[in-house]
C-alpha cells in the first residue's frame, strides 16, 4: 500500500465511523419511538404486540363481513 492508498482508506473509515454514529442516533430515536408510543422496551416486545394486534384487526375485520352481511340479508341489499 503506497500513501494514496493509505489515505483513501483512511476516508473510507472516518466516512464508515460518522454513518455508524448517524445510525445509531436513529436507532435510538426510533427505540424510544417504540417505548413512548407502543409501550414496547425491546424489538421482540414490539413484534409481538405487531403480531397480536394483526390477529385483533383480523378478528375485527370478520366481525364488520358478518355484521354487513346481516345488514345486507336484513334490509335486502
């Protein structure tokens, strides 16, 4: 490795270290996103209450089919 070299890679390692550092000001942003607005301290926290809400939305979306259904079979839709 000549000088040119050396100092190509030393740019590509301070650019790499301000990317890290910008990264890991978003995740922290987005932690406490996660805290303040779900409830969730941890990611494995919030994916689960992802997935239990999904199944109550489900669940909420059978129950608006069925009850407009009966409206339609009721007043002959």
């Amino acid at each position: 490795m000549d000088a040119t070299d050396l100092l190509e890679l030393k740019e590509r390692i301070t650019k790499s270290k301000s990317r890290v550092s910008e990264l890991t000001g978003q995740q922290s942003l987005l932690m406490k996103e996660l805290e303040d607005e779900w409830g969730c301290k941890t990611l494995e926290k919030g994916q689960s209450k992802s997935t239990r809400m999904s199944g109550e939305i489900d669940d909420l979306e059978d129950k608006i089919e069925v009850g407009i259904s009966d409206l339609e079979t009721k007043y002959n839709l």
